[in-house]
C-alpha cells in the first residue's frame, strides 16, 4: 500500500508577546519580552493513499498548524513532512501540484463570483480553463449548489455555499492529497451533510487521500478511516474509531477523547 | 517549454484576475480616478498666474509632476501592497501555497499594474489637456511614454522591496511601504528641481528613478527633444531597473521564507 503522506516528528514553535512580563514603556530601546509556544509538539504518523484520516482537537491545539506545515504554508522548526515520497521543504513546487486545502474560512477574492474565482484557480494549476469548470460544475451540482449562483459574487452567497464552491475548487485540480481544515465549521445543517455526502463519495469514487481536522466528533466518527487525537500540539491517541472505542472505553468517541485527555472537546471549543 | 507555457498561462490568470477585480470595484475605480483628475488639475492651475493666464511650460512642469506621481505611486503601490491586499481579502495563502513559483507571480501583478497604470495615466493626461486647452503639437509624446515604460522597471523593482515588509510585519508592513513611498515623492523632482532641496538629501534623490523619469519625461513632453537626446537619462533608467529587479525578487524570496518560518503569512497563523 502507497504511503500517501509521512509525517515524522513535525516541530513547530512561534514567538509571541508576553503579556504576564511586559516591559515599562520607557524603556523604548528594549525589546519587548517574548515567549515561547509549542503548536505542533513532535507528532508522527503515516497516511495511506485512499484513506480519510481525521486529527481530532479542541480549538488552538494545532490542528491548523498542522495542516499548514503538510501543506508548504510554514516551514518546520524539526521534524519532516513527506507527501508520495516528496519532502515538502525540498520538492516545494512538486508537492503543491499533488495537494489542495479547504481551510476553514473559505479564502475567495469574494466580489469574483465562483466561476471567475475558477478561472482563477484553473490557471494556477495549469488546467485547461473550459475542462476545469466543467468538472467543478459536476461536483458543485452534486453538492446541491444551483447553476444559477455561480456567476453571482461570492460575497452574495451562505458559508455553506461558498465552502461547496471551496470544496469544487480544491477537487478540480485533482489532488492526490486533500486537506480539509475544518469544512463544516459554522455550517448549516443541510449543507454540513451535504459536504459530508460529498467527501464519502469521494472515499468510494476517487483515489484521493483526505486529512480532515475537525472538532466534530459525530462528522469524524462516520467521515474517518483512522484518526487521532490532537491536545496541546501532541498526538494522545490514534486508531480506527473502533479501536479508540475498545483501547479507551466509552459508546462514542467523545468519550474517548474525555478518557483520553480528561476534557470535553465541545466545551474547550466553545470555551475558546 | 511545458514549464514556459505553464508560467505564462499563470500570468494571464493573475493579470485576468486583477481585471475581473478591477471590474468588481468599479465604483472604486471612478472615485480613485477623479480623485487623481482633480489633484493634477490643483497642481496644473497653480502655474496659472492672476489675470489668469496659462503658463503653458510651468503648467506643463507641474501637471507632468503630478501625472507622473500618480503613475508611479499607482504601480508601487500595485507591487508594494500585493501581499498586504490579498491579506486583506483572505486570499494570500491559497495564492502562495499554489504550484507557480513567485517570479510568475510578481510578473503578472507587475505587468496589470504597468498596463493599468498607463490607461489611467492616459486618461487624466487627456482630461488636462483638455481642461488647460495645451498645445501639444511640439510634445514628443510617444517618447514621454517609452521613458514611462522603461521607469516602470525601475518602480517595479522598489515595488518589490516595498512588498515585503507586509510579509515581514502583517500590522506595520503595510504602512511603512507608505512611509517608503513619501520619500521618493520628497526627494525627487516631482513638484519642484532638486536643487531646492537641502545639500544633505540631493544625493538621495540622484539615486531616485523618479528624478530621471521627471527629467526625461519634462524635456519629451514640454520641448519635444527626441528620444535619442534623453538617452542617458534612459540608460540610467534602464541599469536601475536591472538592478532593482532581481535585488527586489531575491529580498521577496527571503521575505517569504521569513514568513513561512514565523507564521506571519497568514495574520492569525
């Protein structure tokens, strides 16, 4: 079986203002005391091609870092990524034709409509421009999003319609690995399923490889093949959803993750 | 040759979205452009004296001041603040974690900007004609415009220096490419010869392109010399320009992986 993505002791650290240790406001020639925070925390693991891998965590526990160091957006402070083989710092160029991100915020010029934010991506990817919007045509028409919306502004569409055109954009370029950063965040129901529906089918019908980060327990548990859990920017669990059920007890797998990490993820998500 | 015609077709799609952009805005465009219509007709009709009289070679030294400001300070900011805008529109990552390398990218936004910059320069340069009834039949007019072309090199290269403070500083990037853009209109002959300004600050503005584009530009457009007697203003121009530009591409480069190593790309990264 393909490794379709390897990720062998990830790092990643940032330096931020300290609020607890500020520095009195004459002493302008200094700097301004920092600290230290550890966002990825030496996490390892291996995807293969095909699977729905799903990372699991509260909000800020690095899920998001995660992703952007898979995807080629930071540059790891240890550790390595490999995507088909390819070390994401060495082969930049070669890894972002294999990859495509749906980030949680979807990132549109949002006065374009979809199609011309389209045209736009199609001629990033080096796609032949009528063959492009032909194939996101199909899946956004299989995501329910209705032919007439496509040439208004996105601006003038729901979240959940610009995430299907998201979503559209990111499967038009056919990546070999998808990166789907909390999709269904703040959705509305229809059109959480909707997305859902359309990622399962993806699982059946193509050979596409998915990373879901999510905070949804209920969406991993029917989306994933394997997940793991994410707290703090260390990896404190990884199995089928079956596993994690027999490994750590508990009907669902927000009991899982409470055995786990002793904390609820829904409550430390809204608490933050 | 794949590769060329992968980076062209990656072009195309920047220029074609920055149209479509520009298209959206359109409401915008009309404000930014009277806007600048209506400042160069304020510097023009300063070089009409009391009893109303039109100076045609003093309206002419300032309105290609203010023309030529509003062209240059149009197309570093294009450059200067790519990162920044595409920030703003929430944009900025699905572009760089695209498979086109970042010498496509900063084409393609240089080249919309030279282009848009131009028209618009064309039509306010229409309008003050027009408004100041100017005899142009002297102007070299085609010659001003080859000395523009070659000064966009030069404007594209500050441009890009001037870019990547924002990937640097997401919060004070965008202004101090302000700050940047202030000095060059200070120290150059926009609005006045460089022999007014202090001893200390002429050397800098001999190093200034706008210096030698105002020049050039001046001695085309009021005295129709030919363009083979600004020649050396124009080579000057045209090192400058080769200078700047890998220098530009390389500090961007460096940017970048700042960027990418500290997590500022993205405001909340």
């Amino acid at each position: 079986m393909t490794i379709a993505l390897e990720v062998i002791g990830a790092y990643k650290t940032f330096s931020e203002e300290d609020d607890q240790n500020r520095r009195p406001w004459w002493r302008v020639w200094q700097r301004k005391p920092r600290r230290q925070i550890v966002a990825v925390d030496r996490v390892s693991f291996a995807v293969r091609q095909g699977e729905i891998y799903g990372i699991l965590g509260p909000n800020g526990s690095g899920k998001s870092t995660l992703i952007r160091l898979i995807s080629t957006l930071l540059i790891p402070d240890g550790g390595k990524v490999t995507i088909f083989g390819r070390d994401v710092q060495i082969h930049v160029q070669a890894v972002r034709g294999l990859i495509n991100r749906v980030s949680v915020d979807a990132a549109f010029f949002k006065k374009l409509s979809a199609m011309e934010n389209l045209n736009y991506a199609a001629r990033l990817y080096s796609l032949d421009v009528r063959e492009a919007r032909r194939r996101a045509g199909i899946i956004m028409e299989r995501m329910g999003l209705e032919s007439k919306k496509w040439n208004s502004p996105l601006e003038n569409l729901s979240r959940g319609q610009q995430q299907k055109v998201a979503i559209a954009r990111a499967l038009m370029t056919e990546p070999r690995l998808i990166l789907l950063d909390e999709p269904t965040t703040g959705l509305d129901p229809k059109s959480k399923r909707d997305v859902q529906d359309f990622i399962l089918e993806v699982r059946e019908n193509r050979d596409t490889t998915v990373i879901l980060t999510s905070h949804d327990m209920d969406e991993s548990e029917r989306l994933c093949n394997r997940l793991a859990f994410i707290v703090d920017g260390k990896f404190v669990a990884e199995g089928t959803p079956a596993q994690l059920r027999a490994q750590h007890g508990g009907v669902s797998l927000e009991d899982v993750f409470f055995a786990v990490t002793g904390k609820s993820v829904e409550s430390e998500a809204v608490a933050e | 040759m794949i590769n060329m015609r992968r980076s062209l077709g990656a072009t195309y799609g920047f220029v074609e979205r920055n149209w479509n952009l520009t298209r959206r805005y359109l409401g915008w465009e009309v404000v930014w452009l009277v806007y600048n219509v209506v400042t160069t007709l304020t510097m023009g009709l300063i070089g009409v004296d009391s009893q109303g009289i039109v100076g045609r070679d003093r309206v002419l030294y300032l309105l290609i001041g203010a023309l030529l400001w509003t062209y240059l300070s149009v197309l570093f900011q294009i450059m200067g603040e790519t990162v920044a805008w595409e920030r703003w529109e929430g944009t900025i990552e699905y572009t760089f974690m695209a498979p086109v390398n970042r010498i496509t990218y900063l084409t393609g936004q240089g080249l919309f900007g030279v282009t848009y910059s131009l028209v618009r320069t064309a039509i306010i340069l229409g309008i003050t004609v027009l408004w100041f009834k100017l005899d142009m039949s002297q102007a070299n007019l085609l010659g001003g415009f080859v000395v523009l072309a070659v000064a966009s090199l030069s404007f594209l290269g500050l441009g890009l220096l001037a870019a990547v403070l924002p990937l640097m500083s997401p919060e004070r990037g965008p202004q101090a490419t302000h700050i940047i853009q202030g000095l060059l209109l200070l120290c150059s002959s926009v609005y006045y010869p460089v022999t007014v300004l202090p001893g200390w600050m002429q050397p800098i503005a001999a190093l200034n392109p706008a210096t030698y584009t105002l020049d050039a530009v001046r001695a085309a457009w009021i005295n129709g010399v030919p363009l083979a007697d600004v020649w050396p203003l124009v080579v000057k121009l045209l090192f400058t320009g080769v200078v700047l530009v890998p220098i530009g591409l390389v500090v961007f480069q460096i940017g970048e992986r700042y960027a990418l190593r500290t997590g500022k790309l993205k405001r909340n990264g």
